[in-house]
C-alpha cells in the first residue's frame, strides 16, 4: 500500500546532513529551523502565518482552544473522517455535530449543514478527504451568514487547491499532520495551524508552549504542543520535493482514471476548479472485503478508510446517533477500498495494480 524507503534514499543524505547539525548543535525543541520550516509552509500554502506542533491531532486542538471552543459549544463537522476531528470537540468538552458527506467527494455536504446549525454552534470544521477539498465557497456562505467559524482539517490535503487557492487558506484557520504517510510525512508525529489572523496566531504560539509568552509566566491553559527541530528540519527539505511528488501521485491517479472508466469500480471524481493531491486514491467496489483479499492474495495493498463512521462508534453512543441516520457515510464505509498510489510506484505496478482489480471487481 505505501513503502516510504525509495523516497528516504532518494534524498538521505540531504535529511541526514540536517539531522547532524541539529544534532551538534542541541537546539532540539522549537528554535530557527522550526522558524525556517514555518516561514516556507506558510508561503507554501498562501497563509501569513504557520505555527508548527507535535501532531496533526494536536494542530486540531490547539487551534479549537485558541478559538475557544468550550463545553457546550455545537461544532459541525463529517462523521466520515479520522477520528481526530470530531475526538480534538470532545476532548474540550464540546459536541460534535455530525454531518453526512456528498457520496461523490467523499467530503461533508454543505447542503445538510444549515439545518444542524442552532444557537449553541460555534464552528465548522470541513474535512478535505484524501486529497480533494471539501466546498469551501458554500461552507463559508453558509458560515459567514451564522457567524461561525470555519477551521479547515486539511490533514490529508497540503497543496490541494481550490480556485487556486490552497487548502488551509479558506477558513479561519487549517489544520495539517505530517504523520510519515502523509504526502508531506515527517520522521514521526508532527502538524502545523496556518492563518492569516495575527492574534490567532499569537494565541496559538502562546497554547504550543503551555499558554506562556515567556518562560514560567502563563497568560492562558495550553499544552505541550512543540514540535522537535529534526521534524522541522525533515519536512522543511522534504518540501522542496512535494511539488513533484504530488505530480506524481496525479499522473498514478490519472492511470487508475483511464483504466477504470466504464468499468463497475466508481473512480474518485473532483469538484470543478479543484485539484487533488491524491494522498489516498479511494475507489467504491461492492464485496469490498471480498475484493481486498484477493488483491491481497496477489500481493497487492489496499487499505480500508474508514470502516465505521464515527456517529456509529461506541465512544459516542451518548451521543443518540442510530444505523440510518447518514447513509453515505455508512454506504462508503462499506464500499471503499484505497490503492496503491504513492510517487514512488512505476507505471507498470499501476497498470498491474488496475487490471487485477478489473479482474476481480470491474466486469
């Protein structure tokens, strides 16, 4: 499904040399690489400001505390995503508000928001899944005339776009997480918060380092949220290269396209004036657990995300959610099958990727 060792060689030496200075140097927390890597993330992705933490789960809720989310506060967003988006709500006391997604996209569907928005909703959180924005010109409509906030999880989509303007650079605020699988993947855990807000991020910057604005003086409850030099020093030569790297994710993705059209497996489909940066290519199939383990008797990967939406799962069962109460995100929890697509592959694996799935699930 994804082996990360072609990328590493192909630029080792480079990620080492930094490593090394780092590590003779033992500025290992925060610091001028940190402050390097934010300065070219931030002009990356269109945004004034980038403030680098500890993980994509931790940019989540570092950002809904500088937003102050609060118990009792309604934010919206998809039941179909990684459990961090709506786990970061309920950590902070606050209910998630679960929306079911556009079937086609896979994203939340601004047409069902509207009608979950009450006096006690705070914010919006849209999920940009598998690479491919969600719409973010109607969630803003939608949030401007409610007077919420919308804070983008762009988790899974640095570099995607959207009227050409990059993921992140829509909301109040976005998300990223260089988990290693990520297209931008660190040597561990490692996100970033990105805005345009001055004083967001300032609070931001103050919650990464438990609310202090200078060593041992706190002006507000934050966390330990720092991210260390070396993932800083990782990502920011790793950046260099992601342009090209997501290149060739979309030419994988275009191969996949081309092979199976017309053909029962339902190929993902972009929003008009939306590019996707392919950090997963997930097909529909029906049998989907049948169809994975024949590619796996074949020696193919694929992976399953997600297999239980998360107004089904136990931990929010408080909640009141029932089977039926959103059937896309059920639907696709059953039929979606993610394949190979990482830059690295040859065309011939692709190709060979796509016709044994023709084989087995596309007649």
């Amino acid at each position: 499904m994804l082996d990360l060792r072609p990328q590493y060689h192909s630029i080792r030496e480079e990620i080492r040399t930094a490593i090394d200075a780092i590590c003779d140097e033992q500025a290992l927390i925060l610091g001028p690489v940190v402050e390097q890597f934010e300065a070219d993330l931030a002009r990356y992705s269109g945004t004034k400001h980038a403030i680098a933490v500890s993980s994509g789960t931790d940019a989540l809720l570092a950002a809904m505390m500088a937003i102050s989310i609060k118990p009792g506060d309604e934010v919206i967003c998809p039941s179909f995503t990684f459990f961090a988006t709506a786990g970061c709500i309920a950590r902070l006391g606050a209910i998630p508000v679960f929306i079911d997604i556009d079937p086609v996209t896979f994203n939340i569907d601004p047409a069902l928001i509207e009608a979950k928005i009450t006096s006690k909703t705070k914010a919006i959180v849209p999920v940009h899944l598998f690479g491919q924005m969600a719409d973010m010109c109607a969630i803003n409509e939608i949030a401007c005339r409610h007077h919420l906030l919308v804070l983008e999880d762009a988790a899974q989509a640095i570099g995607a776009t959207q009227g050409k303007v990059a993921a992140c650079a829509h909301g109040f605020a976005g998300c990223l997480s260089f988990y290693p699988t990520k297209n931008l993947g660190a040597f561990g855990d490692a996100g970033a918060i990105l805005c345009n807000d001055d004083k967001l991020a300032q609070t931001c910057r103050k919650i990464r380092v438990h609310g202090s604005g200078s060593t041992y003086y706190h002006e507000l409850v934050g966390g330990n949220f720092r991210i260390a030099a070396i993932q800083a020093a990782v990502l920011k030569i790793k950046l260099k290269y992601l342009p090209t790297w997501h290149t060739a994710r979309q030419a994988n993705a275009a191969i996949y396209d081309r092979a199976f059209a017309g053909s029962k497996i339902i190929a993902p489909k972009l929003l008009p004036g939306n590019t996707s940066i392919y950090n997963q290519y997930v097909v529909r199939v029906r049998n989907r657990d049948a169809v994975k383990q024949k590619l796996t008797d074949l020696g193919i990967g694929s992976a399953v995300y997600y297999p239980l939406p998360l107004h089904q799962q136990e931990c929010f069962a408080y909640l009141g959610y029932r089977t039926g109460d959103l059937p896309e995100s059920e639907r696709a929890a059953n039929e979606v099958l993610a394949l190979p697509i990482f830059p690295e592959l040859h065309r011939e694996q692709v190709e060979f990727v796509a016709s044994s799935l023709l084989e087995i699930a596309g007649g």
